[in-house]
C-alpha cells in the first residue's frame, strides 16, 4: 500500500506543459507580425542589418530574414540614363543636319523672303509664306512653284522615317466664298493640297508618316492689323518630328503611324 501511495504522489505532483506549444506558436505569429509591419515601413538599412542579425541568432539558420530583395522599385540605372540622353543628342545633330539641307535648297533656289526654318522643342519647323504657294482665297498649289514642293519632298526622306506634319494658316480676314465658307476650311485643304503635291510625287515617302491639319486665323505670328502682318500669318508650315524626345523613347516606337487627312 505504501508503494502505491508513493506512485499517486509523483503523478499528482506532474505538470501538464501541453499549453506551451500554443504559447511558442503566439510568439512565432507575433514576430511574423513585427516583421511584416516593419517591412512594410522606411527601413533604415543599417538597422536593418541589425535586426536581420539578431533574428538570424535567435533562429540559428544561418540566413538573415532580412537577406531578401527589397520591395522597393528599383531605380533607372544611370548609364540607361545616359544611353537615352546620348540618342536625344544624336537625333538632335541629325536634326540639325536636316536644317542645313533644307536651308541650302532655299538658298539655291532663292527662296530666304518665302521661306525660313527654326528648330524647336516640338521638332524642324519650315515655314512657307502662303503667298508663294497660293493665289488669295485659293487651297491649290500655284502651277509654277509645284516643282519647288516637289524638290522639298526629296528632303522628307528619312531613315528611319520621320512624322511630318503640315499645317495651314491664314489672316483674319473673313472667308466667303462659292469654295471655301471659312478660313479654317481654307488653311486645312491648303495643307492637304500641299501634302498631296509633296508625298504623291516621292514613292520613298510612307503616307502613314504625314499628316494635315489647319487652323484658320488662329494662332497667329503677327499683328493682322498691318499688311505685313497679315501677310506673315498667311502661311503652311512643315513640322519635322524628332525620332528621340528629351527624357523619352522612340517616338516612333511609341506612338502610332499618323494618318494622312
């Protein structure tokens, strides 16, 4: 009997440490938690580290929990920085060069009172005074200078290919007439005219790369209160576009073939 009363004490005397799996589970969850909301914050790296070092001991697997890649986006590397700043300049001298050309077929044709040229943000800009190209009121191409048009055309084959847009203007003296009931309507079929002399007389130029449009007496560049004036906002204009914008890709990559009107 005194055998058995001995036996009943060490097991009464046992403790049950069952509950300390879900208690270790707990801190495992919790320590997830911590983890979670920390990398979902600023992290300092060298903190980081730190921490990465100490959970690392308290694991003893050898690997950092922190030895992941960060979620933060990566950066643009900086030489693609400059590989794009390079092809902007590039396009830039090429675009300069298209200048130069343009610019001795006016000065072999005699051309500088009608025509000049400008670079800007937006490309080679050309402008035609529409004196030369029109009679008043009139959206047809002058029979005597539609060879100049088709010259010109020989300086729009680029390659790779280049947008071109071409635009037509006018003063604001109003229009009416049996052809034409506005000057918008005016400038836009002047354009179109003009683009149809320049692309159908070149099979090296891709239809797809040009497009017309006209704004009327909007937009001036002049005073329409003078003959002068008015004069100088009776114009087309041929935009020649960059291949590579500043800060940019490809334009020609990006953006769709434009129509012609």
């Amino acid at each position: 009997m005194a055998k058995r009363s001995k036996r009943r004490k060490k097991h009464e005397e046992h403790t049950d440490e069952s509950w300390l799996i879900p208690y270790a589970d707990i801190l495992t969850l919790l320590l997830a938690l911590f983890i979670v909301l920390f990398a979902s914050s600023t992290v300092d790296v060298q903190k980081m580290q730190q921490l990465s070092t100490v959970f690392s001991s308290i694991f003893d697997s050898g690997e950092g929990v922190f030895e992941q890649p960060s979620p933060v986006e990566p950066q643009k590397p900086e030489s693609a920085e400059k590989d794009s700043d390079s092809a902007y300049l590039e396009d830039q001298e090429a675009l300069s060069q298209i200048k130069g050309n343009v610019d001795e077929f006016i000065a072999v044709n005699e051309l500088e009172k009608q025509f000049a040229t400008k670079l800007t943000d937006e490309g080679l800009l050309v402008t035609i005074r529409d004196s030369i190209l029109f009679d008043p009121g009139k959206a047809n191409v002058k029979d005597e200078y539609q060879n100049i048009a088709k010259e010109l055309s020989k300086l729009l084959v680029f390659d790779p290919p280049r947008h071109v847009i071409i635009t037509g203007y006018t003063d604001d003296v109003p229009m009416n007439n049996a052809e034409f009931a506005s000057n918008w309507e005016l400038s836009v079929m002047r354009a179109v005219n003009f683009l149809k002399l320049v692309v159908d007389e070149n099979v090296k130029l891709d239809p797809a790369f040009f497009s017309a449009k006209g704004y009327g007496e909007n937009e001036p560049v002049a005073s329409n209160k003078t003959d002068e004036g008015r004069s100088k906002n009776r114009r087309v204009e041929v935009l020649i576009q960059p291949l590579v914008k500043k800060e940019d890709t490809n334009t020609n990559e990006k953006e769709t073939s434009a129509k012609s009107e």
